[in-house]
C-alpha cells in the first residue's frame, strides 16, 4: 500500500492527538508539523522525534495532505494556503467561524480540485455507526437508514469548564456536533429554530438549549453546557415503534421496538432484538423487544483520519463535506442569533 506524506498545522492538544494517530496509521507517513509557538514546537519535535517545519509554507511544500488543527478564527487563512499548494485538507470543526469564511475555504478545495473534510467526529463514534451498519469509516455510503426516522430527537452534551474552547461559544464548541447528526439522521429542511442561554463563565454563551422545527414534522430538542459538573454525551429518537438511545461516551447504543406479538419479522438494525415485555391493549397485545448494541473498540479518531486518506487515494468524496459542515455552521449561528436576542 503506497503512503502519503501527510503534515499537522497546530499541535496544540487536539493536534497532538492527531499526529499521534497519523504515526500508527500504515496509509500515512507523516513528514512533520508546524506550529505557531516556538515553543510548543519544540517540545513536540522532541517528544515525538518529528521534524518540525519552520513555517507553513514550507510544510505545504512537502506534503500531499494536511490536518488543519488551529483556532477556527485561522481555519480559511491556513485552509486557503494549503489548497493553492494543491494539499488535500482535513479540517476540525466548525469549519470556520462565519459562512463567508467557510465560502472561502470550500471555493479553494473546489478550484484547486483538492480534498476537504471537516472533522465532525462523532460521525465516527460506535454508537452513531452502529445505526449505519458500521459506516462511515472509510467511505460516505450507509446514509440514510431507511429504519432510521425520528419525528422527536432529544440530545444533550454536557461537558466540564476547559479554557480551551473559549474562543468560541459552546453552540460552535459543542452543540454544532448534536446539529451535524440531527441533519444527517433527519434529512429534511429546518422550518423554525428557537433558542435561549446564557454566559455563566465567558462572555459568549456557556449553556444554551434549541429547538429546531423541520418540514417533515420532526422536532430535535437540543441541550450543550460546559460548565457541567457531570459529563454526558447522549441523543436519544423517538419513531413510530422504536426508540434509541446512543451514549457517546460509552459508545454504546440501546434500541427498544413495539411489534405486533409473535411477529418474526426482522431487520437489520433489529436483528437481535430481545423480547422483554407484552403490552395489552383490549385485543391487541404488543410485544416490546430490546437490544444493546456495544462498543465494538474502533478509535473514532483513527477512522476519521483513515476515512480523510482513502478519500484522497479512491478520488471519492469525503464522509463529511464542506458543504455538509456549512450546512451545520449555517444552523449553529442562528442558533446563536436566537440566543443573543432572548
């Protein structure tokens, strides 16, 4: 299997994280990193044996691709450099902090003919593949599961204070996760958002809930905080016959099913279902099954990086697009709009 030369702008403490992946991933041969910080520089290049590039430029001179791991303010001005060197890019997420911003950055993956994908991770998580039979982790195939439709969506992601993410508010730090998987599992137009929260600690909102209406009826219910004492990452549908909850912290995933009693009928995401209960109504008995779907131990990290190369190597496009991380970013700043205006 040929490898591609791969480079990191930013080895703050996510960037770090890639690099580590980037060294254990056979697909990839990573020709080093630059970072703004003489000094975190330094100390990266000593504890990884890396080489550390003395300037962007130089590094997007030799590379093939690059993951882009710097404050969302730098995202178009680093994305936009690497695009004119012809560098396939892998950006975290948001995309950027505006949508002219991202405009840029997409226009310059688009023109340069390059690779772009943004780094909506828990599209990689165990417990959202779980419903996708196992995708995306190295193409964009498995949307939608036609088992898959919510009309009610309940999330909410609560995490600890980390100074880290105070450049940006907790809808484009956290919530804007929750509205990339809301889209996906939806697929249909946004008719109404309504949103309130508040700045405990920054002066940006800290806690913030939304509700967003779309065309087809369904509602999601929305909740990110980080200044919670307690740290919880979980969505939960409701659909005719089913609810499922996914723990994104656990990776795990638990559907209950309403059938019609002794029905053998079986589906993929059902296949296992265990009966627990019957439930009566007059004539009609119900039979209420259930089924744990567990972690099944791929890093989401790993797939993500892996899903960005195999991209590039089958010139197919990435699991998450540009276009579909604007998309998110469009939803997330009205949510913003909402909330400063209640």
């Amino acid at each position: 299997m040929n490898s591609l030369s791969v480079g990191i702008v930013g080895v703050g403490h996510l960037g770090e994280a890639h690099l580590r992946k980037y060294l254990d991933i056979p697909e990839a041969e990573l020709a080093g990193f630059w970072d703004i910080d003489d000094r975190v520089r330094n100390a990266i290049r000593k504890k990884y044996s890396v080489r550390a590039f003395d300037s962007l430029e130089s590094l997007l001179e030799n590379v093939q691709a690059v993951s882009i791991v710097v404050p969302t303010s730098s995202h178009a001005s680093a994305a936009t450099a690497a695009a004119e060197k012809g560098v396939h890019i892998f950006i975290e997420k948001p995309i950027a902090p505006n949508l002219a911003d991202a405009d840029r950055i997409i226009d310059a993956a688009r023109k340069n003919n390059i690779k772009l994908q943004v780094g909506h991770i828990e599209r990689f998580n165990a417990a959202f593949r779980s419903l996708f039979a196992g995708a995306p982790p190295l193409s964009g195939t498995g949307y939608p599961n036609k088992e898959i439709n919510p009309k009610f969506i309940e999330s909410h992601r609560l995490a600890s204070f980390d100074p880290r993410g105070l450049d940006v508010s907790v809808i484009h730090d956290l919530m804007i996760h929750d509205i990339d998987l809301i889209l996906q599992l939806i697929g249909s137009p946004i008719m109404h958002i309504d949103a309130s929260g508040v700045g405990v600690i920054s002066d940006m909102p800290d806690i913030v809930n939304a509700r967003l209406s779309f065309a087809n009826g369904a509602v999601a219910n929305i909740t990110a905080s980080r200044i919670s004492q307690k740290k919880m990452r979980k969505m939960r549908l409701f659909q005719k016959d089913s609810y499922i909850s996914m723990d994104f912290v656990t990776g795990e995933t638990e559907i209950y099913s309403i059938s019609d009693s002794g029905s053998s009928e079986s589906v993929s995401l059902l296949d296992g279902i265990i009966p627990v209960m019957n439930l009566n109504y007059g004539d009609i008995t119900k039979s209420v099954g259930y089924k744990k779907i567990p972690n099944d131990g791929k890093d989401a990290l790993e797939l993500e990086l892996r899903s960005f190369l195999h991209s590039i190597t089958t010139d197919t496009d990435p699991p998450v697009t540009g276009e579909e991380a604007r998309k998110a970013l469009e939803v997330a700043l009205e949510v913003v709009e909402k909330t400063m205006k209640n």
